[in-house]
C-alpha cells in the first residue's frame, strides 16, 4: 500500500512539471524519491528532510547536464 501511494504521489509531481526545466524536473523527481527512500527506510524526520535535500540537488545536477 505503501509503494503505490509512493508511486501516486510521484506520478502527481510529475504530471505538474509541464513548464520546468530539465534541472527542476530532476529535482523534483530526486526530492520524492528521496523523501519516500528515506520514509520507507524508518527513518526520523530528519533524515528524510535530509534525504530529500540531497535527492533535490542530486536531482537537478543531473537534469542540468543533461539539459546540456
């Protein structure tokens, strides 16, 4: 149950991204995934804050070079 509500809410985010850059496209996408990786995991809420801070930036510096 838990995977597709994951997988719902991934799917929502990035239904939304119409108007974003490849950059912002990976961010967001790295933010959820990290977020939900962190949450499925058991972990605190810092560190899925954590992880979803790192899959963010992780996320955009891979849509910026491919966008390049």
């Amino acid at each position: 149950m838990t995977k597709m509500i994951f997988m719902f809410a991934l799917i929502a985010a990035l239904c939304g991204c119409e108007n974003m850059t490849t950059g912002q496209k990976g961010a967001v996408t790295g933010a959820a995934l990290g977020s939900g990786i962190g949450m499925v995991a058991g972990g605190s809420f810092g560190q899925v804050v954590g992880a979803g801070l790192i899959g963010g930036a992780v996320g955009y510096l891979g849509g910026s070079a491919i966008d390049r």
